[in-house]
C-alpha cells in the first residue's frame, strides 16, 4: 500500500506516549450486542456524526429533507444487508478492521474500539449523538481514528483531500467527545493509503450545532425543512406527497416568496430552452462535420458519436393485442408519480 500522512499544517506527524483523556461524552447506548433494528431505532433518537453533514445540508448523497423523513419515521433508513456482497457498505464495514490495522501498524498507535453511541454531555445539545469507529491510545493530541473507504467514484471526492461531508462528520464527533483532533485513515481503490488529520475547530462546531438544532427543531415539530436541488429531496417529496387531491388549488398569490420563486422558475426554464437549443445546434454541426468518424479530436479535448448495440426486446404491445388475457394473469402494477408543470399567465 502506499500512504501519506496529510495535517492541516503541513507539519510532520509528532508522536506522544501519553495517553489520552477519557472520554467526556456520555455513553447513551451500548452497541456491543446490539441488532440492526435496535441501531436504526437509536439513530432516529438524535443526530449522529455521519448524518451531520445532511442536517447541514451539505451531503452530496442525502438532502436535508431526506434525513428528516428518515428521523420522523416516514421513511426507513436505506442500509444494504450484509448478504449483498456487491454494496460498498458492505465492503466499508469489513475492510474496516484491516484499515486500523494498517492505521495501527504506520502510526505505531493502538487503537480501541467504542461499543457505545456517545451523546454530548450538555443537555441542550442532547440530540448530538456519535458512534465512532475507534479511539486512539499513546497520543495526547489525536484521539480518534475515522475509517474510510472509497473505490473509484469515491476517490475523485479525495482528490483534493477531505471531502466536506467527512469533515462535517469528524468535527460532530470531536465536538460531542470534547476531543482535540482525529486521524482519518483512507483506504482509496483497494491499494492506496492515507491519513489526514482534522483539528478540533471551534468556528465550525459552533456552525454544525447552530444547523443541527435548526434540524432537530424541525424534526421535534414535525416540520419539513427546505427543499434543496438534489435527487435525494426530489425522492423525499415524492415519498411525502405522493398523491394529489383532484381539483383541488392552493392560492399562493399572496405568498412573496413564493411569487418570487414562481417568476424565477418561468426565467430559468427560459434560460435552459435556451442553452438547450444551443447545445443542440453545436452538437448537430459537428456531427455533421463528423460524418461517419467514431471520434473527433479537437485542441481542448474530443467526443465520440457510436452506434449503440442492435437488441431484441419484447413488444408488449403486440402480445396483449394477440393474447389481451396474458394481462389479467400476469400483472405488473407500478405506482405513479407526480408530475410537476409549468403554466405562464400570458404565456
């Protein structure tokens, strides 16, 4: 493997043999023997480090809106079982062990597991809670240890170093452990190694706990929180407003807001027809230039234009028009969706 132990500062790493202070967060609940169900009925008691970085709105997987029906139980959490051997949660948590051994092995620190979901000690912060994957014995300035693994889409959110949303999740846990600094060991595409170091920052715990409380008040009274662009709150409004009521209207003609949204709504729309024909015209002229070439090159980079493979598929169309019972005796029933449509006065 090869690795490079990466700090904020740049500094090399220094090496303490004291030993770290225990912990000041509570132990809320112990995990040892703990099965699938009880943990997800846990997680949904609190806001756990790695569901800060959707509370805050900055997980690039789950909206805000997402976590909340999750936490208000209108949703399950989505964990993949074990016994699906292809799901990178599945190799994340047996990959896990080999990771702090490496960890262990470079950095000459031994590590502990905590078979605990810890919760901040303040009472007004109750609802933060954290379960970490190890804590750090010899070093008086690191005392956890986050265990990643990322495969080849993961590893481009690396590149640059810590990913925004592994942050997030690793000051949450220093500040419910009121701990100094944590180690991050990264397993990225099987074969190479990292270690970062996050340092306890006081500016941006203040921020997650601020985000954090906002979430959890609207967890305790039931109000969804804002919508963002992503896929994950498309499917949560799906989920949470999954039927119409025929003919019925909502009059928000007096809502600013929501006035204001509308007509930015009508420009933007505006602005993609745009963008879009253009798009189409750029890319039909050089098809054109292109003729029958599989690719074209150009100074800033190239395109391809292939024929996808000829296939062979079932026209259920024809069948039912030759056997219309086969549809009574093998039904597929498929919910509907919501579609969402756009109406300009004038236009």
């Amino acid at each position: 493997m090869n690795s490079a132990v990466i700090h904020a500062n740049n500094a090399t790493l220094n090496i303490h043999t004291n030993r770290p202070k225990l912990f000041t967060a509570k132990r809320f609940v112990e995990t040892k023997n703990m099965t699938q169900a009880e943990w997800l009925e846990v997680r949904r008691k609190g806001i756990g480090s790695s569901d800060c970085a959707a509370a805050c709105g900055l997980n690039p997987y789950m909206s805000m809106l997402e976590l909340w029906m999750i936490k208000t139980g209108r949703i399950q959490q989505s964990i993949e079982e074990d016994s699906e051997g292809h799901a990178p949660l599945y190799w994340g948590k047996r990959l896990e062990p080999l990771v702090a051994e490496y960890y262990s092995m470079h950095t000459k620190y031994k590590v502990r597991r905590v078979n605990a979901v810890l919760q901040h000690p303040d009472p007004d912060k109750h609802f933060m809670l954290a379960n970490l994957d190890y804590s750090v014995v010899g070093d008086a300035d690191v005392q956890i240890l986050e265990c990643k693994t990322a495969g080849e889409y993961g590893a481009k959110l690396w590149r640059d170093g810590v990913p925004l949303y592994v942050l997030c999740q690793v000051q949450h846990q220093l500040a419910v452990t009121g701990k100094k600094a944590a180690h991050i060991c990264v397993l990225i595409c099987g074969h190479e190694t990292r270690i970062f170091k996050v340092t306890r920052s006081e500016s941006v715990i203040q921020h997650i706990i601020n985000a954090e409380r906002y979430f959890w008040d609207c967890v305790e009274k039931d109000t969804p929180p804002e919508a963002d662009a992503s896929e994950s709150a498309a499917k949560a409004l799906q989920l949470l407003y999954p039927e119409h009521v025929p003919l019925s209207t909502t009059d928000l003609s007096e809502d600013e807001q929501a006035n204001e949204q509308f007509e930015q709504l009508i420009r933007v729309r505006n602005q993609v027809e745009k963008h879009q024909e253009q798009f189409d015209l750029l890319k039909h002229q050089l098809q054109a230039k292109m003729q029958e070439a599989e690719r074209a090159t150009f100074k800033a980079g190239s395109v391809t234009w292939k024929k996808s493979k000829d296939t062979v598929s079932l026209n259920a169309k024809a069948l039912l028009d030759s056997h219309p019972e086969y549809l009574n005796q093998f039904p597929q029933h498929k919910s509907g969706t919501r579609r969402f449509q756009i109406y300009a006065n004038g236009g």
